[in-house]
C-alpha cells in the first residue's frame, strides 16, 4: 500500500547556518503551508502522516540537553514565535486519511549523539509515546539517518519506522553525502535511477520498515515539478507492478508561496491510492 508523511520540522530542522530570508519566510510559512494540504487531503487519498519534532509540539517541553545540542548554534536567528506549533494547523477535519509520526526531540542527527545523549532521545520519545498513542504510527529518523540502537527500541512502539534503502544512491553514510550522488539523487528526481538500478530492500532487517522511495521536491519551479509529477507517477506505478509499495515524502516548508506543489502534492495521493 502507496503511503506519504511530511516531515514537520519548523525551526528545528534547519542548519545553522540559514538565511534569516528563509527564516522569515519558509520556515514563518510553513504552517500555512501544511494547513493547505490537510486541509485538501480526503479519505479518497493515500494515507498522509505527518512526523513532528516534538520539540514543535504545543506544551512538550524537551530535555535542556538535547536543546542544547543545536538551537544555541542558532544564536540571533533564534526567533521566540517560532517555538510554539499551532495545533489548529496540524489536526484537520475528522474524516481525512491523516495520521501523526514522531520526527525526533529537537531534530538532532542520531549517528553524532553520544551515548548519553541518544538514551536520552531514545527515552524522550518513547515516553512520549506511551502518553500519546496518537503519534506511533510512524518515526523518522533526522535526514533519515538510523541508528541500530534506537531501530531496536523504536519497532516495539511504532507501527511503521522510516528509513534509507539499502541502494548504493541512499543507503545512510556516516561520512555524508558526495558532491556527486548530490547530483545523482537530484537527477533521480526526472529519471527512474532508483527504480531501475537500486536495490529496494530496506537498510534495516526489521519487519514494520518503510523505505522512502521518493521525495517530492515542492520547491521545484512549474515547469520542472510537472516533469517531476510524471517520473513520480511512473516510479510508484513500476514499483506497484513489482508488488513494492512506494513512500512519497516531503517538508511543509518545501511549499511555501507555491499553491501548485500544494495541488500536485494532492492529486498525486488521490491518483496513487487508486493504483
């Protein structure tokens, strides 16, 4: 069964390094963004669950360790309105195909936690969990990047995790990603490089994996995300002819001030949950 998640991240997700442009107006923008496509998501479509940084989340207050780790880095582009998501944005009406995920404490990598610090994330969630059985329906890992540890713990309280396939183009890599598989992914964006020479099986060996498959580039102009569109429609449909399910994931920040992404992002869950 095709599914999509977004990856709700807000400020947390962001490098250090960012622009106060992109501040102010993809990260500012990106509750809008996300109310725009629950907001058009039905029953009709593919299930959509939505993975938060818990440190997003009204009233949970994250270990100061953790913190730490990364919002200090982020000095005067810390902004104090950025810290509280409006849980109004993020449950729609009843009746849609929406479900909630967990992305983390504070979006820190698990493979750069010590072990101090990753028993303290490890716990973190898992508490959180157990008091709010609504959000194991799925846990991703920051840049997708897993950590066996936290695999191990994680598949007796989530229904579903989120990883890397095996594949040489997304396998996870401590030492990061080359200039040159950069391209190649981008590339895998217009042309069918996953499904026609990698490895689908996920990195993972545990039972309630989801490897994603494709990641819906928002931020594409028009006449590249239509282009997009199809590679997208044709990957999941050669997939699905393989008896493999795909997994379609984005950020709500990737679709800020483009009303169109928002649109083909929701035609394409209605059209994939009818394969």
């Amino acid at each position: 069964m095709n599914t999509f998640s977004l990856d709700c991240e807000r400020i947390w997700g962001m490098p250090n390094v960012i622009s106060d442009e992109y501040i102010s107006k993809n990260i500012a923008g990106s509750d809008d963004a996300l109310h725009s496509i629950i907001s058009s998501w039905n029953k009709e479509n593919c299930e959509l669950i939505l993975a938060f940084v818990l440190a997003s989340l009204p009233g949970h207050k994250s270990p100061p360790a953790l913190e730490r780790i990364k919002r200090l880095e982020l000095k005067d582009k810390w902004v104090e309105e950025y810290e509280a998501f409006n849980c109004a944005t993020a449950f729609g009406p009843e009746g849609r195909n929406i479900t909630m995920g967990v992305h983390s404490v504070c979006h820190n990598l698990y493979t750069e936690l010590d072990n101090t610090h990753l028993d303290l994330e490890i716990d973190t969630v898992i508490a959180f969990v157990e008091d709010n059985p609504s959000y194991k329906r799925m846990f991703v890992f920051p840049k997708n990047l897993s950590v066996s540890k936290a695999v191990k713990k994680y598949t007796k309280h989530f229904d579903k995790i989120r990883v890397n396939s095996r594949s040489w183009l997304y396998r996870s890599n401590s030492y990061g990603v080359s200039s040159t598989k950069r391209l190649l992914r981008y590339l895998d964006s217009f042309f069918p490089i996953y499904e026609l020479f990698c490895d689908k099986s996920a990195e993972v060996d545990i039972s309630n994996c989801v490897v994603g498959t494709h990641f819906f580039r928002a931020n594409l102009p028009k006449w590249l995300l239509r282009i997009h569109l199809v590679r997208l429609k044709l990957g999941v449909r050669y997939l699905n002819w393989k008896d493999l399910p795909a997994h379609v994931w984005s950020h709500p920040h990737n679709f800020v001030d483009n009303n169109e992404a928002v649109r083909k992002f929701v035609q394409l869950g209605e059209i994939l949950n009818h394969e």
